[in-house]
C-alpha cells in the first residue's frame, strides 16, 4: 500500500500533467482509474487542487496584482534570458513604460500594476520546463498552506463489524486496528495526527511507530493518546475502559483544539482503566493479566473469580441469544475459566452440571435461576 507521500505525489504530478495541456481523452480515463481505486488518491488531488487555488496562483510571483485578482491560466511565460544583461532574470514587458523596451523588475521605475508577461518564443522546450514550473509551484503551494492542511485528514474511512465477528484492518501508516464484535470506528489520518473515533464496541489497536503523528482514540468524552504502543479501548456506553499490553498510553478529557487537556493518567504496559463520570480507576498488574482482558480476539472470553452476571454481560456482547439472571442469587455466583465466546450451550451445560443452577431455555435467551 502506497504511504501517504507517494500517493500525495503521484497526485502532484496528476495535477501538473493535466494543466500542462495537450490533455487526452486517454489520459482522463487513467486518471479517473486512479482515482477509482482509493478514496486517499481523490482526498489527495481535491486537497492539492484546493492548495493551488488557495495560494492563488502565488499572485504571479508578487508582481503587483490588485489583492483579490488572479491571474488568468496560460498567462504566465517568460521571455529568454538576456546573455548579455549583468544580472540574470525573466524579461518582462510592461505596458506603462514610454519607451515600449523590455524592462527588468528593479532596474526601471514603473507602475507594476501594468506589468503583462512578454509571449513564450518557440526556442523553449515545449513540454518538460512547464511540467517542472508547475510541480514547483505545486510544492510551493501546498508548503504555503501547511499550516492550514497539517490537520486536514488525506485518509478517511469506517470500518464495523456484527454481532459475534472480529475483523482486523491495516490503516495505511503502517497500524493494525481488530475490531470486537458489534464494533465501529472511524479513522482519519492526517499529516499531524492520526485520529479515531471508538463509535461503539471494542477494539484493539496495533500502533506503527511515528512520534510526529500521535494515535488518538476518541471515545465520547475522553482520549487515549499513543505514538507507538498496544492497547485496547472499550465503550460501554458513557462508561470507557482501556487495557495497555505494551508501552504507555495516555487517557485524558477531550479536549477542543489541540491544547493539551488537563489531569491526564498515564497507563503503562500491564494496566487497566476504567473511567466513568465519577472518575478514573486504575488497576495495575502483569501484562499477562492485559493480555487474557483481550484474549476475544482468538475467540475466547477469560474470567477469574467474576461474578455470573458480568461473565453473562461478555458473552452477549458476541451472541443474539442472551444470558439472562433468574435471580440475585445465581448472579452472584462466582466463576472461572477459559470459554469460546461462540458457544453459549457448553458455557450453560457446565454451569447447570458444576453449579446449583438450572437453565430455562427460550427462543431468544437463556434464564438461569438459582436451585
């Protein structure tokens, strides 16, 4: 998969061969090929198109346009350099000299605001200087509007999965995101942050390295910032939890802008955060214990002295059929163990045959009461 560069580059050298003319049928029909095969190739050649008009043409050099004017396309040439001139520079003609002579910008006083380009002779090489001048003027443009377009996003897109199914995706930096089931997030990458929204689930981030780019998931009211880590984030609904198997991350209020939000937790390798509106609680242990918090991603749900109603609450999270409790008797029940989250009978099974549990089976749940 092309980085984020190459593809910004290729757009580039789109761009300049479609306004060097002599433009084709034929070549239209490669570019929209192009454009077909990745939202990122459209976001990028709308993105340098909006850069080139924002920079307005660079005002034909500063040479005294009236602010708001542009210069017409195809109005820019110059004539060839003078041998014999002491110093080197485009000719230019300017309309309000007396004399009618060509005139260097500096050397001659004169109302700029008059100043027309002399015509392009046919001793310059008709093809490749234009492509160069504009690619130029393409960099220069798009360096000009970094500060606008270092936020704006070159890659968007969503990615879900239903209920009882994991999928794994690799974002275009290099990072691998495994949604949990019933999961959606939606990411947007871009030249100074590479941005996640947790709409809803779980999911396991798999961070590249990049310390220019932070990774920011956002999940309703609060942030976990990383640069190059593995971590898990989890919404259930205003309620968050973050489980860190290696490097640090970091979990702060959201925040409007890019000013650092105020009283952040750092989370290392090992730990486990769960947030709600009262506040932050930290666990700590061995980053074996974070692993088994994520061990869904193989198929599998881990419990260790839970209770029966929070081990119900995980498998529904993969199943249409719910576990539901009879009573507060059963829910209170303590269990452990390692399940496949795909098969609620033997979780059951083991429950009625090790338990004073007794299953009562509908067609969309399972009743559990205490016996």
């Amino acid at each position: 998969m092309a980085s984020s560069k190459q593809i910004e580059q290729t757009a580039a050298a789109w761009l300049a061969r479609r306004d060097g003319g002599d433009w084709q049928e034929r070549d239209q029909a490669l570019l929209d090929a192009w454009l077909a095969e990745s939202i990122a190739h459209r976001v990028a050649l709308l993105r340098l198109e909006a850069a080139w008009a924002h920079s307005g043409r660079l005002k034909a050099l500063g040479a005294g346009i009236v602010a708001g004017a542009l210069p017409a396309r195809g109005q820019w040439s110059c004539a060839p350099f003078d041998k014999h001139a002491d110093t080197q520079g485009p000719v230019v003609v300017a309309t309000g000299n007396d004399s009618g002579q060509p005139v260097r910008p500096g050397k001659d006083s004169m109302d700029l605001r008059h100043l027309v380009f002399a015509p392009r002779t046919t001793r310059r090489p008709a093809r490749l200087p234009r492509y160069i001048g504009i690619a130029a003027s393409l960099v220069l443009a798009v360096s000009l509007g970094w500060g606008w377009t270092q936020y704006t996003a070159v890659e968007q897109a969503d990615y879900s999965t239903p209920m009882g199914d994991v999928r794994t995706v690799v974002l275009s930096d290099g990072s691998h995101a495994t949604l949990s089931s019933d999961s959606r997030i939606r990411i947007a990458l871009s030249h100074g942050e590479r941005h996640i929204d947790l709409l809803r689930g779980e999911a396991y981030f798999e961070v590249s390295k990049d310390p220019g780019r932070p990774f920011v998931v956002v999940a309703g009211e609060r942030q976990v910032v990383a640069v190059g880590t593995r971590f898990a984030v989890r919404r259930d609904s205003a309620d968050l939890r973050v489980v860190v198997t290696e490097g640090t991350v970091r979990l702060q209020p959201g925040s409007r802008g890019h000013a650092a939000p105020p009283h952040p937790t750092l989370l290392p390798a090992g730990s486990m955060a769960l947030a709600s509106a009262s506040g932050v609680l930290v666990r700590s242990g061995t980053i074996e214990d974070a692993e088994r918090q994520v061990d869904w991603r193989g198929g599998y749900l881990t419990f260790r002295d839970s209770t029966l109603a929070d081990a119900a609450v995980e498998f529904n999270r993969y199943n249409a059929r719910k576990i539901v409790m009879g009573d507060a008797e059963v829910a209170a029940l303590r269990v452990g163990g390692n399940f496949r989250w795909s098969n609620t009978e033997t979780f059951v099974r083991l429950l009625e045959q090790g338990f004073p549990v007794r299953a009562e089976q509908q067609p969309d749940r399972i009743v559990l009461h205490s016996r």
